[in-house]
C-alpha cells in the first residue's frame, strides 16, 4: 500500500492498474453478497454484484440460484435509473451467452453502465473473456483483477468443475489430539463437541454430495443427512457409499433409500440379488471398474461429474480416506481436533494404509486456516499435488 492509500494489484486485460480504497471497499462487499449463495447455487459459482455512482452504492445483488436472475440483473433492477453512469463491481466476469437466463452483458449494456469492474474472469472454457471482450467492444471501461484470489477461493469448486469435469474433494475428519478417531472397541459419538459437529453440518449444506465408506455404515450406521442447520433453501447433498462387494446390511439406514438420494458405488463382483433389493428402495446403484482392490474411485468422480456434483465432502472412514489420499485425488482437508488423546495404539487413526519410506515421501499440505470452534480446534488445508 502506498502513501495516498492505493493497493496495487495487475490488471490481466490490457495494462496495470492502482487499486484505491473505495474499489476495495465495494469488491468486498460484492465478495460479502457472492457468499450467502453458499450452497444455494449448483451448479452455478456464487456471484455478488455491486452498482456504486458517485461514491454511494445504489444497487446490489447476489445470485440465488438456477433459474433466478445473476447478480449483475439484480442489482442494476434495484438501481433502477441510477445505473446510468454507474460503476458496477462483480465477482466474476458478466456472462455473454444465454443459457436459462438472458446474457448479463446485455443488462449491463442497456443499463448504461459506464465502467465494470471484474474480480476475477470466468475460468469456464465455454464462456472465459467472452462477457469482458463484449463490453469492452461496445466502448465500456472494463478492468479485471480486483480481489481475484478471494474471488477465486471462493469459487475454488465450480472452478475446479468446469475446467476438469471432476468436483473439488474435502476430506473432513473429526480426531483426537493423538490422531484417534475411534477408541479400540470403535466407539467414536463424540469425539469432537456441539460447535464442531454443528459447523460439519453447514459444511454438509454448502456441498453436492457426502460420501463414506461401507466400513463407517457398519460400524456409524449414518444418515448423512444436514441436520442441526437450517437448509435455508440449499439443495441436500447426495449421499455416497463406496461398496466393491456390496455387503452393507440391508436394515442400514442409507440402505433404506428416500430422500436426499442414495447412491452406492460398487465393482463388478457385487451381491447382484442385493443390487435389486436396493434398486427396489429407490438406492441407485451405480457399478463401476475396481481399482486397487476397490471401486475405482477416480471413474466414481467422473460419473458424479456428470451428475453435476461439483462439491464432494468425504466423511469415510480411514480406509477410504487412504484410498483417496493414495490416488491423489484429495483437494482439501479440514481436521477437527478435540482436546483429549487416547493413547492407544489400537484405537483407529483418521488414515491408515500409507506407508511412506521416508518422512519427505508423506502427502504434503499447506495449511490455509486455523480456528476454534467451540472446545475444538479445525485445521484447514490444501493438498499439495507432486
């Protein structure tokens, strides 16, 4: 930051650019809209648009999900007049092809908007420069850049979606101190308190789809259902079991299918009489090639692609987690710690199975966060990729 206040950030369009205060102020706001689409928009990113004339916003918006006008629309609609000569901040570049909703170019063009500026351009390879090059061959002032990486990690899902067909993959794990996230005789409700358990459900609420293994559905027997949180009109995650063999009970509660869905991954060696039992109840059951002795779980990431999941939370248990972490298919991993150790080397740690030769050949991660939940503490991560 330099003396007159001015953060310099680089523009990707044309040349550099300064950045003051008040451009900070109303991108972090658009930021603050973008966020309450959490969970609301799949599989659409969350956008948030800001129209500001004269220094004073007097329109702002947020994308509330398909079907529903992007952030851009709403936020010119409540500008009304105002958005004549107006300045308009969005999270991600204005779209330019119509799709279940009109382009917004064409709402920001026949508002009059005199500048738009983008935080981050839209990484879909259908539609990436083609909203910024519109408005810019129709004589408006378009800059790009400003708060791109909050814009981004916001966004981090949808932007791994599009660009790979494949959803970002979180690994969530509630443990003791020592690693332990059951004691030897596997009991493990609960290991982390209110707080935590409660956060894990809103983590639940802003994904597609949550995923275990059949280890914890014999052991947990879990519903995998958003409870303790108000889905406050979020869509519920679908909920994955991975099964080569097909051997959970049919008395489980997943294996009960209703409402959100059931999917069970298996392999082609499966209890065919149970795959007709389960696809009775509604379950589908999905079976695809095996893979290290199990489902083949980069192929079960393709197929849930395809099923517009652009967000997996894998709660499962230390098998399927290693499974994950072997195929080099984690993005992300949150880890609750509670206060309190086992000290048991027989009581179950959160992964098990890897067997690296040295410590330096052990999965690397970049932690990105920490705070305290409650009496819990949630440790945030990025896997590093080789």
């Amino acid at each position: 930051m330099n003396r007159a206040g001015k953060v310099w950030r680089k523009k990707i369009t044309v040349s550099d650019v300064y950045w003051d205060a008040e451009d900070i102020k109303f991108m972090k706001l658009a930021l603050s809209l973008a966020a309450r689409g959490r969970g609301l928009t799949h599989p659409n990113p969350m956008v948030g648009a800001v129209v500001v004339k004269d220094g004073r916003v007097v329109g702002k918006g947020y994308h509330r999900g398909p079907f529903t006008p992007h952030a851009e629309a709403v936020a010119l609609a409540e500008a009304g007049p105002d958005a004549e000569g107006s300045t308009l901040y969005v999270t991600l570049e204005p779209c330019n092809h119509r799709g279940r909703t009109p382009p917004c170019t064409e709402s920001i063009l026949k508002a009059g908007v005199r500048k738009v500026v983008i935080a981050s351009p839209d990484p879909n390879p259908n539609v990436t420069g083609g909203g910024a090059e519109r408005l810019v061959s129709c004589g408006l002032e378009v800059e790009t850049g400003l708060l791109r990486k909050e814009s981004e990690e916001l966004n981090a899902a949808y932007i791994k979606y599009v660009t790979t067909g494949l959803p970002l993959v979180t690994v969530k794990v509630a443990s003791t101190a020592d690693g332990k996230v059951a004691t030897r005789g596997g009991e493990s409700r609960w290991i982390t308190g209110k707080a935590a358990r409660r956060l894990a459900h809103e983590m639940r609420r802003a994904c597609d789809a949550v995923m275990v293994g059949k280890g914890t559905v014999e052991t947990d027997d879990p519903e995998l259902t958003v409870r303790h949180v108000p889905l406050k009109g979020a869509m519920p995650p679908l909920r994955v079991v991975v099964d080569s063999r097909l051997s959970i009970s049919l008395d489980s509660k997943l294996a009960a299918g209703g409402l959100p869905k059931v999917i069970v991954a298996t392999t082609p060696d499966h209890d065919r009489s149970k795959a007709e039992e389960l696809r009775s109840r509604g379950v589908e059951v999905w079976v695809l090639s095996s893979g290290g002795g199990g489902v083949n779980l980069r192929e079960l990431l393709e197929a849930l692609g395809r099923a517009e999941v652009v967000h997996l939370l894998v709660e499962g248990g230390p098998t399927l987690i290693a499974s994950f972490f072997r195929e080099g298919l984690v993005d992300r991993l949150c880890l609750f710690l509670a206060p309190r150790v086992f000290g048991d080397a027989r009581a179950r740690s959160w992964i098990e199975g890897l067997s690296p030769a040295e410590p330096s050949q052990g999965q690397a991660l970049r932690w990105t966060r920490q705070r305290r939940v409650g009496e819990d503490l949630l440790l945030e991560a990025e896997v590093v990729k080789s």
